[in-house]
C-alpha cells in the first residue's frame, strides 16, 4: 500500500508536492471509464493520452523523480477542477458553497502543513536574506595565481556552478572518464590515475556529496586544503609529488636548526636540563628530568614537572633567520588540556602552535612563523606551560625539529612512515 | 536591467504578438477566439526563436552574431508581413474585450461592483507584489540548480562555437564539461539568444534566460484561469490557489529551471489535440503539430508523450483511413520539422537518443 501510495501513485498522494486535492482526480477517472459510452471522442482521446503518459512516466521511474510528474500536474488539477464543475454546476448554490469552504480549507491546510518549506524557499529566493552562493571561491577558482589554463579540476557537487561559473577544466566526478579511477582498488594506484591519467590537479567538494572511500582518504591524505566556503564548498589540491624521504631526512634530522632536538644528551646528569636547553625564572632543579619510558624519538625524552615556564633553546646565529620563514615541530604528551604549546619569539612578534588537547597521547605540534627582519632574538620555546597554579602538571617533550621554510606535518608523518611509525 | 527589459519585450511579447496575427490569419474559419489564440501565442516567441537559431546554426554554423541576429529578425519581418492586416483585429478585439468588461461591471449592482474591485484588486496587488519582489531580488540571485546550469553551460558553449557540433560532442575538449542529457537544446538556446544580443551591448548577462521559468509558470497560471473563468471566477480564483499548493508548481516561480517551460507546449499540445478532433480545422491541425513539436524540442519526455498525441488523434479522428492517415502524417511531419527533428539526428547520428544509447557520437 505505501509503495502504491509513495511511488506508484505519488502524483495524487505527495501531498506536500502537488497538493492535497489530486487524489480527486482517481475517483473522477473510474468515473469518466465507467460513462465512457457517453463520452465525446476528443475527451476519450485524452484520456487516452494521459493514461499512456502516467505508464510511461512510472515506467521511467517518475515516481523517484518527482520533477516528471509534474508534467502531469497542471493538466489533472485543472482536469478535477472542469469534471468537476460538470459534475456540482446543476446543484444548489449552498452545495456549490460547501464544497468552496472544503477546499479552501485543503488548500489552506497545505499551505500551513508545509508552510516551513515554502518559508524557507520564499526566504532563499524571494527575499534572499541569506547568500547561498560561493561567490568567493568561484572568485578564487578564475582568478588566483597558481591556477593557471591547464589545471583540470574534479567537480564532486550536484550544484554544476563550476562549468558555467569558471573558466577552468573540471571533470565531473561522474564523467565515465572516472570509470578507470573507480576501478581502482587502493589509494595508490588511484591517486597514480587521478594525477597522471587524467591529470587532475585540485579537487572541487560540496560536503553533500559523496564521493568513494578512496577519494575521501586521497583527500584526507594527500591534498592540500585551499579554501573552505562557509557553505560548505572546498578546493584541494593534490600534492605534486610525494616528498623525497631521503630529502626529507636530511631537512628534518640532519639539518634541523635546533640542537639535541631528540633530548638524547645529558650530560650534565638526567636529573638537570638536557644540552642546548635551558628553562627561564620557573625552571628549577629538578623539574627537568630524563625520560626513557614515555619516549617518541631515539632512547630519551624530557619529561617537565611544573606551572608556567618556558622550555627553550635561543638559536644563536641570528642574522641567518632574520625576514625567513621556520618551522617547529614539537612531539608533546600530556594529560593536561589547553596548558602546553609551542612559541616562537623573535624579539618583537610572538607565533604560538595549537595547545595540547590533554588526552594523554603523543601529538605532533608545529607552529610556522616569519623572523621579523628587524629581530633582536630568535627564541624556541619547545614548550610553554600556562600559568593554571598546578605545579604538578607532568609534560613529556621530545623530537623538536626547526627548519626553514613553510611546511606542515604532514610531511613528518610522510618521514614516520619510512622509518618504521616510530618516529 | 535595461537590456533584459528590451529583450524580454521583444522576444516574449513582440515576437509573440507577430506570430499571433499569423495564426489569425491562418484562422480562416473563425474557429478560435483571438484572445485565446494571444494567450497560447505568448509562449511562442521564445521558443520559436529557439528553433530558428538551431536551424541557422546547424545549417549555417560559425558565422557572426550579426548574421544570427539578421536571420532571425528576417524571419520575423516575413511573418509580420504575412500577418500585417491581422494587428489591427487584435487591437479591436482587446478594445472590444475591456468595453465588454466595463458593460458587466456597471450593470453589476453596487454591493457587487465593491466585491468585482476588492478581488480585483487584491490579485493586482498580489501579482504586483510578487513581481515587484521577483525582479529586485529573486532575478538578481546568481543562476544556481543543476539542470538550469547545465542548459545554461550548454547554451554558452553555442554562443562561442557559434555551431550545435559540441550538443554531439561530449566532453567539451575546451572544458571538460560533460552533459548528461539528451534533450534537444532548445532551453539552452535561450541562453544562446540572450548572449547573441547582449554581444551588441557589450553584456554578459543571463537575466532573461533565468526569467523563463516564471514567464512560463505564470503562462500556465494563466491558462488555468482562462479555463477555469470560462466555467466560474470564483473556480478560477481557487484554481490559481489549489496550483500554488503544489509545492513543486510554486518552486517553478521563483527558481531558475525548465519545468514549466516544457510543461506549457505539452499542455496546449493536449488542447489541440481536443480541439483537432472535435474542430477538424486547419489551425487546430497546424496548432497540434506546433505545440507537440515544441514539447518534443523542450525535453526527452515531450518527444516521447507527443507520440500519443499522434496516435490519438489517427484513432480517435472521426473520418475515413484516408483522411486520418493524411492528417496524422501532416501533424507528424509538423512535430518534426518544429523540434523532434533533433531526436532523429540524434538517433542516426548522435547518442542513440533512449534507442541506442551511444557513448561516443559519429557527430564526434
């Protein structure tokens, strides 16, 4: 019965979408089939037609596409409303009356049963209080300077703004060029189709949509977010190349500019502040100890006991870093929410990383920052406790890197791979 | 704003008026009321301007806006020749319409005089209203919905191929654009037309073509009430409403799609089809083979629904096997020549239309 009602015959029972008095028009058909010898040969002809046209429109499931069936609806509504006027027009003016009053009240009815829906399109459209369009990013997408002509994008949204708004390629996620990247069986093998076969070279998402798990973790994992619309739009953009590991080996472990980053010397004993680092007015003896069970990098870590104190090295050779852009990564453990994180301090501007959420797992911090080229110092605070009066908060630090230039974790995740996750 | 106004008038109402006063005259008989032949005409400006620039461009490609545009007004220059004397008897007939109005209202008594203005008045102020908030706002909403983008993605590519060869050729080689659909591109070519005329102006607008939607949702509105009116006003008044409720009919008013736009030939087509069996006039018989042709050019469900009306009408036309066969093959021939032409080029040497269902075209 629901089938019937919802599918089948949803022209006459979808009352949100075409009303409540279509259902009029099953009774007024069996009606105008059960008189059809005294019927006209022009009325029998459409009825002819229109019993064809509703087979052929459940036939091409117009029921799931309620858009088809409206085709019908003008017509049946005005159908119900002549039948029957035929029908009442000999009556007394009361009947004629009567039957006014119930449908007004079926037609009020509805508008007030869904009058959230009609608010809500009268508001979009209408009166367009609120500004659903991403005027901003398709701004972006024609104009920013790295996209040039050959960029070819993959469009995963139902609303087609990007081809008629844009100036750019764009290969429509259900294009049946995709048909080879859903073969795909892993993540690899696909990005290897996404970025060489069809060259695609950024990722256009409504978050409505819903693209294959390996799409979304490409996405996750090896894109770059550009812009994030408020309503919901986002522009990636595939990585170029997975980073050279050995590369990126020498540029974090090797050429990093902090010293004894992996905490692995001591040699003023595992009880004092390791090598290279030192603590300001807050840091006393003690609060600095070695660690070699909660450890993230190599045999030791730092573990620091206290409240509101700065844990840093003071990079020596400033005139190298004056106008340049770093990056600290800092791998921190903690129990304790919102009190630790990194800062970068140049004399005159201060740059902080995210604090440690507190959930007793090792997390990668990083902030990026620019030297201000009129710097008196360039200070490291691998980690800034904030004054909350516990001064037996437990933090444990280890494998701070600083290097030059903007990067972000991932590719330190990328060296961690390599070596195993341990690092 | 200006530019759209102009465009509007001219296609909508002045092209639509010309072709008006040649079904006048092809009303040899006095078979319909010219009223009702206006208000069916209404909807045919744009569309039959459509077809002459799908013509022109698949027969004529890659030519200069200017020769579209001379193409298609020396059409209307013809038939506005054609319908010269015909102008006149609208006017006549429109002055006759209001005097005859102004005679009701003033034998009406005054208690029903005050009841005729209020509800007049309430639906001017409705429909002032309405369109007063449709044009300040809801016209000027970029063009958003995924079927009325992609036509309109369609309709610009005609514009700068200035040739139909890319409706057979998918993906678009400059953009990759992908269109899913097979149906004859005569809503795209809306967008075509209004970029073809705004090249002259220097504009890149879409004002018109987004404005279809609603001329055509208040097109079939006004169907309904000329229908419906003839019967009772106060039938007509809940028509109107009891259409409205429909949350899917009101959605065609006020966004950008081509929902009513189809539904409007489809519709006329079944009138004529009535008319054509009961009349047997020439004008109903040219009129059904227009409208369905139109439906047919509008979407792939109108080319399929007007099969019907060809078949219905060779069965239920009362007549001789002669007779119904020579007029079901002149309607025929009219639903091709006026929009299912494009489903036969598709057939042979498009997609396969929903027959073959190619992937690659011989177009291509």
């Amino acid at each position: 019965m629901e089938l019937w009602l919802e599918n089948y015959l949803s022209l006459f029972f979808d009352f949100k979408h075409f009303g409540n008095l279509n259902w009029i028009a099953i009774p007024l058909l069996i009606y105008f089939l059960v008189s059809i010898k005294k019927r006209k040969r022009w009325e029998i002809a459409i009825a002819f037609v229109f019993i064809f046209s509703c087979l052929f429109l459940s036939s091409k499931k117009g029921q799931s596409n309620p858009r088809y069936l409206l085709t019908l609806y003008p017509f049946v509504l005005s159908t119900i409303f002549l039948l029957g006027w035929e029908y009442i027009k000999n009556r007394s003016h009361r009947f004629h009356l009567g039957i006014f009053i119930i449908c007004t009240i079926a037609i009020l009815f509805n508008f007030y049963h869904f009058r959230e829906t009609y608010k809500f399109y009268w508001r979009y459209k209408v009166i367009a209080v609120d500004d659903y369009f991403p005027h901003d990013l398709l701004k972006i997408i024609n104009n920013i300077g790295d996209l040039n002509s050959d960029s070819t994008f993959l469009v995963c949204s139902q609303r087609s703004l990007f081809h008629y708004y844009t100036n750019k390629k764009g290969i429509d996620y259900r294009d049946p060029r995709m048909r080879i990247f859903k073969r795909q069986k892993n993540k690899e093998t696909a990005l290897d189709v996404l970025k060489n076969e069809l060259e695609i070279d950024y990722i256009y998402l409504h978050w409505e949509y819903k693209p294959n798990s390996i799409l979304l973790d490409i996405i996750s994992n090896d894109c770059d977010l550009v812009y994030q619309d408020k309503n919901g739009f986002y522009l990636y953009r595939i990585r170029e190349k997975e980073p050279d590991k050995k590369e990126l080996e020498r540029l974090f472990v090797n050429d990093s500019l902090l010293y004894n980053g992996s905490f692995e010397n001591w040699v003023y004993g595992p009880s004092k502040k390791p090598d290279f680092f030192e603590g300001g007015d807050n840091v006393f003896e003690g609060m600095v100890v070695r660690e070699e069970k909660e450890v993230k990098v190599g045999r030791y870590s730092a573990k620091i006991t206290g409240d509101n104190f700065n844990f840093s090295q003071n990079l020596s050779n400033l005139e190298d870093y004056k106008g340049k852009p770093l990056t600290c990564f800092v791998w921190v453990k903690t129990d304790v929410a919102d009190k630790y994180r990194i800062q970068i301090y140049d004399g005159f501007d201060s740059s902080f990383s995210k604090r440690h959420p507190g959930e007793g797992d090792w997390k990668l911090l990083q902030v990026n920052c620019k030297i201000n080229p009129l710097a008196t110092s360039v200070i490291i605070r691998v980690i800034q406790a904030e004054k909350t009066g516990k001064v037996n908060d437990v933090v444990y630090v280890d494998g701070a890197l600083l290097v030059e230039g903007e990067w972000n974790t991932f590719y330190l995740y990328a060296l961690s791979k390599k070596k195993g996750g341990n690092n | 704003m200006i530019l759209f106004s102009l465009q509007f008038i001219l296609t909508n109402i002045i092209f639509s008026i010309i072709i008006c006063t040649v079904l006048i005259r092809l009303d040899k008989e006095k078979m319909h009321s010219n009223l009702e032949l206006l208000l069916y005409s209404l909807g045919l400006g744009p569309v039959f301007t459509s077809l002459l620039l799908y013509y022109l461009l698949l027969f004529f490609p890659h030519h200069s806006n200017l020769f579209y545009i001379l193409g298609i007004f020396i059409i209307y220059l013809i038939l506005s020749f054609l319908g010269r004397k015909y102008f006149s008897d609208l006017l006549i007939d429109g002055n006759k319409k209001i005097k005859k109005i102004k005679n009701i209202f003033n034998n009406l008594s005054p208690s029903h005089q005050t009841k005729s203005i209020i509800i007049t008045s309430f639906l001017i102020l409705f429909l002032v209203s309405f369109l007063f908030l449709y044009i300040t706002n809801t016209l000027q909403t970029p063009l958003d919905g995924t079927d009325a983008l992609r036509y309109g993605t369609l309709g610009k590519i005609f514009f700068t191929e200035k040739s139909l060869e890319y409706r057979w050729i998918r993906p678009y080689p400059k953009t990759c654009f992908y269109m899913p659909y097979n149906h004859a591109p005569s809503f795209s070519l809306l967008l075509t037309w209004e970029k073809t005329m705004g090249s002259f102006f220097n504009a890149d607008k879409d004002l018109y073509y987004k404005s279809l939607s609603t001329y055509y949702a208040l097109l079939i509105l006004s169907i309904l009430i000329f229908w419906l009116s003839k019967k009772n006003k106060y039938l007509a008044l809940l028509g109107v409403f009891a259409l409205l409720s429909g949350f899917y009919f009101f959605e065609t008013l006020i966004t950008q799609h081509l929902d009513s736009y189809r539904i409007f030939f489809l519709i006329i087509s079944w009138i004529f089809l009535a008319y054509s069996i009961e009349k047997k006039d020439f004008l109903s018989f040219l009129l059904l083979g227009i409208f369905s042709g139109f439906a047919a050019f509008a979407h792939t469900i109108g080319a399929v629904l007007v099969v019907f009306n060809c078949l219905a009408l060779f069965i239920f036309l009362k007549g001789n096997l002669k007779y119904k066969l020579k007029k079901t093959t002149s309607v025929t021939l009219l639903v091709i020549a006026f929009g299912w032409l494009h489903y036969i080029l598709d057939i042979f040497w498009g997609y396969g239309w929903i027959i073959f269902k190619r992937e690659t075209t011989w177009w291509g």
